[in-house]
C-alpha cells in the first residue's frame, strides 16, 4: 500500500486494480488453455502445429503464461483508470474515511515530488 499525498496516514485500496488483474489472468489463461486444447494457433502465441504431443503440450502452458500475463497487465491498467477516475481509492488510517483525489491535485503532488 502506497501513502499518496506524502501523508503516512493514508494509503491507497486499488480494489478494482487488483480484482480486474486477477480476472484478466484468469480470462487470458482459460483463453489460451481453450485454444490448446483446439488446437495450436490461436491467441498472442502462434506456432506451427507439431505432431508431438509434448511438443502441443508446452506450447500450450506457454500460450498460458503469455495470455495470462497479458490478461493480467490489460486488467489491471483497467482497473487502475478505474480507481483513480471512479471509486474512491484513498483511504484515511486514522479516521478510515474513503474519499477520490481530484487529478489536479494529484497532478500537483507528483510535480512538487519531483
């Protein structure tokens, strides 16, 4: 957990940053193990069709790892945006008040820090 703002009495929850990762792997390696399973080609890893079936194998669990990977990058930016533009991702420890961060402020703070 990040303390935003310079202040060490608050941090940050990225809720939705972190559920939208996890789905993203998820989706990314149930697509990936779908197309293993059809057959090799699809999705971000394309490679020639083998006749060994160690061969179809490994390309599949690495096909797993790729998309899971990627799924999990494109969540989780999802999930950022929407922390920081909707939910309100800060929150106070001493108090436990919840509240959103304007972006010019956020803006001004990631300037001053410099």
């Amino acid at each position: 957990m990040s303390e935003p703002l310079g202040s060490s009495h608050l941090q940050t929850k990225n809720h939705a940053q972190k559920l939208a990762g996890i789905l993203g792997a998820s989706v990314g390696v149930l697509r990936a193990l779908s197309g293993g399973v059809q057959g090799v080609g699809g999705g971000a890893l394309q490679l020639v069709v083998s006749t060994s079936s160690l061969t179809r194998i490994s390309t599949a669990v690495l096909g797993a790892f790729v998309e899971g990977a990627l799924g999990c990058a494109a969540g989780a930016a999802f999930g950022k945006a929407l922390d920081e533009a909707v939910l309100s991702n800060y929150q106070c420890l001493r108090c436990h008040h919840s509240f959103q961060v304007s972006s010019r402020l956020q803006e001004g703070n990631d300037a001053a820090s410099r």
